[in-house]
C-alpha cells in the first residue's frame, strides 16, 4: 500500500509539472523513470521510455507515448492510494468528526 501511495504522489507530482507553468522535462523524466522503476518495468520498456523523454528534450514537446505511461500508472492505481496522495479523505470520516461536535462547543 505504501509503495502505491508513493506512485500516486509522483503521478500527483507529473500532472502538477504538466500543467503548470514550469514544464522542466528533468523533472518530468524524474517522475517518470522514479514510477517504472517502483513498477519494475522490464529493462525495454525503461530503454523506451528514456529513449521517448530524449526525444522529447529534442524537440522540445513531451511525448504522447510517455504521457499515455503515466496516465496508464494512474489508472492502474488503487483509488484509495490515490485518494490518500491527493490528500482525500473518505467521507464516512469527515461525518463522524462533524458527528463529534456538539452545539455547546460552538
């Protein structure tokens, strides 16, 4: 479970460097070497994707090959993982602390 919640924080961490406004393909091929990695992606799956972020570093624009890799990560994720990366939490929670507090206290 742990190592998921890390992947999905990476993944989180991916999206975040794509949208925003400082798109550094370092970090992208970080996050994206740091999954496969975590995943152990057989040894040509890891040449592929290093050979898509050096493309992608020439030509100055990301590789939908790498993009389709990551969005695959997270869809393979478990949705609790990815709840507790994004800082989700369930609502069943959330209800009992709001079951907690009593009008006396407020």
């Amino acid at each position: 479970m742990g190592g998921e919640i890390y992947q999905a924080q990476i993944v989180r961490n991916f999206f975040e460097i794509v949208t925003g406004t400082d798109r550094n393909i370092t970090r992208i091929s970080m996050c994206v070497i740091a999954v496969a990695k975590l995943r152990n992606e057989p040894p040509e799956r890891l040449t592929f994707l290093l050979d898509q972020v050096r493309k992608s570093r020439q030509n100055r624009e990301l590789s939908i090959d790498i993009l389709d890799y990551m969005c695959d990560v997270a869809y393979a994720l478990d949705a609790h993982a990815v709840q507790t990366a994004f800082g989700v939490r369930e609502p069943a929670a959330v209800a009992q602390e709001f079951n907690s507090i009593s009008l006396d206290t407020l």
